[in-house]
C-alpha cells in the first residue's frame, strides 16, 4: 500500500501542474469522445516506474498501455493515471489516479488519489478502508428515497444510451437526487466515504473501477455487477452501494433493463 500512495502521489504532483497550463498538452483521441493527454501518458509511465522499482516481478494493466506481464503470475496492477480526462482537460478539477493490486485474480488493496485536494483514499483487505488517517464507512441510510447516488453518463458513440435512459428514469422517481462526478474511481470513493449511498454503471473499465471496490468492500459496503455477482472486471457494469441498498439497487436497476 505504501509503495501505491507514494506511486499516486507522485504522479499527483506532476498532474498539478500540467492541471495548470492544460492547454499546452498534446491531446489525442482514443474513440470517439474518449481522449488521451500528455499528461495521462506521462503519468501513467511515472506510477509504472514507481511500482516496478518496489516490485520489478508484478504485471500490470494499464489504461494507456495496455496488458504488460509480469514473471510473478499472481499479482498484477491495475493502473488508471487519470480517471476523469475529459474532467482534467477542461479544467474541471474532479480526477484522480487509480491504482488497484490484484493477487491471484482477487483484488487486495487500492488506492485512488484526488491531487487537487490532496485526497488519498486507500485500503488494503482486511484492514479497512480511509481517507487519508481517517478510517472510512460507508453511509448508514437505508432507503432509497432519501439516498443520492452517483452514475456515469454514456457519451456520445458509447453504446447502452437508451438502457441507461431506463435505468436513470427508474432511479430518479425512487431517490433523492442522482450526481454525476465524472471519475469511477471518485464515484466509488464518495460511496465508501458514505458522501453518497450508492453508484452504478455500465460498460466501464477494469482500470476505473479496481481500486475503488476495494475501498467499498473495506468500508463495509457491497460491490457487484447488475446480475449481484462478482465479475465486474468482466462485464463492466457495476453496482456499489452500502449494505442497506445495495439489493434494493440491483432490484430497481435489473426492472428498469427489462
Ligand atoms: C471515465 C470516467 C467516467 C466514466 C467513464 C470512464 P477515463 O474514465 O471514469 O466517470 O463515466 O465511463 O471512461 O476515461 O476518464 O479514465
């Protein structure tokens, strides 16, 4: 965990100041409206550099560079250097670095780092889950009316538009409010933070997601996919929530799919 925080910080440091004359970054499309900056390149080769300098045998995968493996089979990083692009590029200050560990196909650890407020979520299984010294749980309400959940919002050229239109309708009508951050990583945080009560969304990456669901699972929390079965990584779609809604949510959005 140390050497993930210290990893996450110092790309932190540098997407400060890139965070500041964002304009002068070269960026580049991956998709369509799915972006890629200097900066997420240069990040991502820091935290790589860090993490193999502690632990040369591990494997990774990496949002910008892809599966790389490891001559130790079991354990593999999960690395997203800036989960909320489109948010850093256009000056939005919600992004953050993600980095999950997974030993043996099971994720173990994660951390994801807000640099512009110096925010460090972290966990480790078994030990918790904490927003800098401070140990995270997630919220203790239990219905969803007076619940805010946070989503993800497909953009243009994503697939899945008008399932997610169900879903929203079907949660707007049974809930207090619905907020869209901008960052996986961020939205999972808040969940275990007990900022929001719940999160879902569908087609999203392993890199978004890794190191967040340990932070939920950690602050006692559940995390699964819309099916209430583990394979999140697999299927992209995902649903965390704290204990109380977590299959009131899965319910709501299953119904609203059809
Ligand atoms: C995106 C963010 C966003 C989510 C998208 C992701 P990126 O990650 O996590 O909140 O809605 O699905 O692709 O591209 O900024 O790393």
């Amino acid at each position: 965990l140390n050497v993930m925080m210290g990893a996450a910080r110092k790309a932190g440091r540098g997407m400060v100041r890139d965070f500041g004359e964002v304009e002068k970054l070269q960026v580049s499309m991956k998709g369509t409206s799915d972006f890629v900056s200097s900066a997420d390149l240069k990040a991502e080769k820091t935290i790589r550099a860090e993490l193999s300098k502690a632990r040369p045998a591990f494997g990774f995968l990496l949002e910008e560079g892809g599966e790389v493996g490891g001559d130790d089979k079991s354990h593999r990083w999960i690395v997203d250097p800036i989960d909320g692009t489109t948010n850093f590029l256009h000056g939005i200050p919600q992004f953050a670095v993600s980095i999950g560990l997974e030993r043996d196909g099971e994720l173990i650890a994660g951390v994801v780092y807000e640099p512009i407020s110096d925010s460090l979520f972290h966990a480790e299984k078994g030990a918790g889950a904490y927003l800098n010294e401070w140990r995270l749980r997630v919220s203790a309400r239990r219905k969803l009316e007076e619940s805010v959940l946070t989503t993800g919002i497909p953009h243009r050229g994503r697939p899945g538009q008008d399932v997610f239109i169900k879903e929203l309708t079907a949660v707007m009508q049974e809930t207090a409010g619905v907020r869209r951050f901008g960052s996986a990583a961020l939205d999972l945080a808040y969940v275990a933070a007990g900022r929001c009560e719940g999160y879902w969304e569908s087609g999203i990456k392993p890199w978004d997601i890794a190191a967040g669901i340990v932070l939920v699972k950690e602050s006692g929390g559940y995390v699964s996919d819309f099916d209430g079965k583990g394979d999140m990584l697999a299927t992209g779609d995902i649903v965390a929530a704290n204990d109380q809604l977590h299959s009131k949510l899965v319910s709501l959005l299953r119904k609203a799919r059809g």
